[in-house]
C-alpha cells in the first residue's frame, strides 16, 4: 500500500507479479515528484545511522543491508542521471528531475497492478487480508504498508499507515511535524521584521550541531539549517552562532559603527540592536557591559513558539515502534504477514537524501523477505 518511494522501490524488487499497489493519487509518486524542488534529492554521499532520528541500532542494519553504494550502483543500472550538487546539504545527490525517477519505476513495476485514485477505508484480518477500499475489496496474503506519514496532505498524505498499526495492536510514537521552519516567541519577533535574508549560521539543538543557511520569514525561520534543527527540536531552548568558524574578538578592531564592523547584513544587524538595546556606535566606545551584549551573536539562545506544522513539513518524525518490526524482514513481531517500510515507520532523516535512501533500504530489505517467500 502505498506508491511512494518505499512502495514502488519494493514494487520494482518484487519478482511475482502478483503484487498490486494501492495509492489515493491519480499519479503513482505525488511526493517523489515535488522533492528536492522537483529534482529529488536522492541519497548522500557519506549515510550513517546518526543522521537520523530513531534506533540507531536498528537504523544501521537497515542501512548495512542495502546502503547509499548500493543504490547508488542500483539507479546506475537503470540508467538514471544524477550529480552531485551540495550548494543546500553537503553530499546531496540530486536528479535532473523527480520525473526520471518515477519513469525509471514505473518501467520496472509495468507488469504490477496499480490502483490509482484509491483510499483504503479498512483491513480486516481472517487467515487472510481483506482491504476495503472506495472502490472495492482487495484480498491478500500479505500486506505492506508504505504509506509513509502525514505531511504533504495536498498530495494524499494520510494517517491510515498509523490508523492500520495501532488497529492491529501496534504503539505509533508521537508523531510530530519534521525538517519544517520555526514560529517564534514575541522576544523574537524581530525575526520577523527581516523576512527574506539568508545567512550562512551554526545551530546548536540537543546534542546536534549543524552548519547551514537560516531564512527569515513572515512566520518566522525555516532554511536548511533550521529544517534539520527541526527534527531534533523538543521543547526548550536552541541556539544560533551568527558568526561560525569565526571569533568575536576578531571583529573588535578599527573604529567602524558595530553594524559596519561584523560583516552581517546591515538590515539585521540594525534589528539585532536593537533587540538588545544597544545603540549602533563606533566598536572603540563600548564598555564590558555592552560587549557583553554584544557577544550573544556567538551563542544566540531562544526557545522556538512552535513549527509551520505539517502543510509545511518535509516529513513526519514517529511513527510505527520499531522494536515490534523485525529488523531483517520489516514484519511486525505482532501481527504475521504484515510489514511497515519507510516513513511509516519512526526512522526520520535529516535533509539531504536521508529520508529517500531510509525508503529505499527499508524497501530491500521487506522484498528479500517476500522473494524468500515465493
């Protein structure tokens, strides 16, 4: 179920042809087509468990059984272009388009059925599964459920993955908008005032740290730096070292005004004093006390009000427990012949591929189960 990345990765592996796909789309891959600004951010150069937000053990076996060389190596055969471009995530590989990918599946899965246009309304389970549909009942032997999380409503993205899980017994951890912008508090409305900068920033959240562009919006922040901060994000405070890889003392020479002398936009710099209280005068005349001040361009602490939620999100962090799935197989330890691949389940990856090669990996490993099977 499901004609996303995972479901037809697994489509294309399956050697029966008595495989049938489900999707609510009237177009197999909706998702796969506007990802990565429609040239779909494939996979990354360097993949590792960390990158993700989940079981770090289960994530690596996941991994190990089917990694970023080997889809790599995978779209090669198939012919698909794609480069390396790390202008917004370092060690993305982006397609020409998003098309290219949903062509090459949709060669590979040519032989499967696929229903488009298609809700699954309800499962039932009697020795065998009974998929009631909008438009009728499907029967099967055995299940997969790839219909990833809620985010990207407008291109059919439901609960039903989760409604399925917590049916058949399974615990579906909080699920939460990820990889989306930040509202704001009203000490950080200023933000707000400078809509439409980009700044190339450090983000400390948790126990992460990431480098990056941070984008000022109406709402508040989003860009790359801020959607990976997104998914690690609790509750609490953040923070935002405006002047990376670089000291605060370094700026503290001449006699220029302080928004001439930190080489920052000058319309933020203008909004950052006056947050702080501080007038814009020569650098020479500050004391301790307003360098003090100053100095929090290094280490900007804030707690964000909350996230653009899902209309806005990149992906949905929870999901399907993973300690109830079968790491070799992607079955459910409580319900046989039912698996869960992708973002169903809670695996979430950061921005940069992460999510596409989870989808991928996830995919392999529940079709070498299935090809075992037949």
């Amino acid at each position: 179920m499901g004609a996303g990345a995972s479901g037809l990765m697994l489509a294309s592996l399956l050697k029966s042809n008595n495989v049938c796909l489900i999707d609510s789309n009237a177009k197999v891959g909706a998702k796969i087509k506007v990802s990565g600004g429609a040239k779909c951010n494939i996979t990354n150069k360097k993949v590792t468990a960390n990158n993700y937000l989940g079981d770090n053990v289960f994530v690596s076996s996941v991994l190990k059984e089917f990694s970023n060389d080997d889809l790599i190596n995978f779209l090669k055969k198939q012919n698909l272009d794609f480069k390396l471009n790390e202008k917004i995530v370092k060690g993305t590989f982006f397609c020409n388009t998003s098309q290219d990918v949903i062509d090459m599946f949709l060669k590979l899965i040519k032989s499967k059925r696929v229903f488009l246009n298609t809700q699954v309304c309800n499962i039932e389970f009697d020795n065998f599964y009974k998929i009631k549909t909008n438009n009728q009942i499907i029967e099967a032997k055995k299940v997969v459920i790839a219909s990833g999380g809620l985010s990207y409503q407008s291109l059919g993205a439901s609960s039903i993955a989760f409604d399925i899980a917590k049916k058949f017994k399974h615990k579906v951890n909080p699920l939460n908008p990820a990889l989306v912008g930040f509202t704001v508090q009203k000490e950080q409305f200023w933000f707000k005032n400078l809509s439409g900068i980009s700044m190339f920033v450090k983000v400390n959240v948790e126990n992460k740290s990431f480098e990056g562009n941070i984008l000022f919006a109406h709402k508040g922040i989003t860009g790359p730096v801020i959607l990976n901060s997104s998914l690690y994000w609790k509750k609490g405070k953040m923070s935002i070292d405006f002047l990376p890889n670089k000291t605060f003392k370094s700026f503290l020479k001449g006699n220029k005004n302080i928004s001439s002398s930190f080489n920052l936009p000058k319309r933020f710099m203008q909004e950052f004093l006056a947050s702080i209280e501080l007038d814009d005068k020569p650098i020479s005349k500050l004391n301790k006390e307003e360098l003090k001040k100053l100095e929090i361009l290094k280490n900007y602490e804030f707690a964000p009000a909350g996230n653009f939620g899902y209309t806005k999100a990149e992906v949905t962090k929870g999901g399907v427990e993973v300690d109830e799935i079968d790491v070799k197989t992607m079955e459910s330890k409580i319900q046989k012949n039912m698996y869960f691949i992708g973002e169903a389940l809670d695996v979430t990856g950061e921005l940069g591929g992460f999510n596409f090669q989870f989808a991928f990996s996830s995919a392999y490993v529940c079709a070498k189960e299935l090809n075992r099977c037949v």
